[in-house]
C-alpha cells in the first residue's frame, strides 16, 4: 500500500523539475517601463516557441503591460519585476502597449 503512494510522489517530483527545467530554458526578454514607455519598444522573438517576458517597473506608479493577440495582462508596482510566460507565436508582429500610459507605452513583437 506504501508503494503506490510513494512512488506516485516520486513521479509527481519528477514531473515537476522536469517542467521547471523546461521553463528556466525558454527563452527570455526583458523589458523595462519608464517614463511611461517600454524598453526596448520593439522585441524579435523565435516563432512558435515559447517565451518569457520580465517586465522591470522603474515608473513611478504601477504599469499595465498588455497585448491583444494573444491576450496577456501582467499588471506591474512600481519598483517591480514580474514575467509572463507567452504561447508560440506565429511568423508576424503582434502589437503590445502600456493601458496606464497608452499614448506612450507602446511597442511589438516580432517573431521570425
């Protein structure tokens, strides 16, 4: 009766470093939000592979990195660094923008 439970924890551990192995690989980009703009403003990722984004928050009130297609929302405090993890993305430009600062905070993807 032990085994069984054992040995499924076991596989559980196992699945679980194995998925966190597959995410430390992915690829990631950093972005940074000042002065109500992201930097870089335009991103060139891999097609149809996932990815990271790190958002870094150096504004001085809390930004909202937003992208459409796919839908993403990754609302960032000030002094802040989170990420996102982002589906595979096929050969294009997908638009991504700021909704706390819209006029200014605005960039793309580009995945080639």
């Amino acid at each position: 009766m032990i085994f069984p439970r054992l040995l499924a924890r076991v596989l559980g551990i196992v699945a679980l470093t194995a998925s966190s192995a597959v995410q430390a690989d992915l690829p990631t980009f950093q972005v940074v939000a000042e002065n109500g703009r992201f930097t870089p403003d335009t991103i060139t990722v891999p097609a149809n592979t996932r990815f990271r984004l790190q958002l870094t928050n150096r504004n001085a009130g809390p930004e909202e990195f937003e992208t459409t297609s796919p839908f993403k929302e990754l609302v960032v405090g000030p002094g802040v660094t989170r990420s996102t993890i982002f589906p595979p993305l096929k050969p294009g430009t997908y638009p991504f923008f700021g909704e706390f600062h819209p006029d200014t905070a605005k960039g793309r993807f580009v995945a080639q």
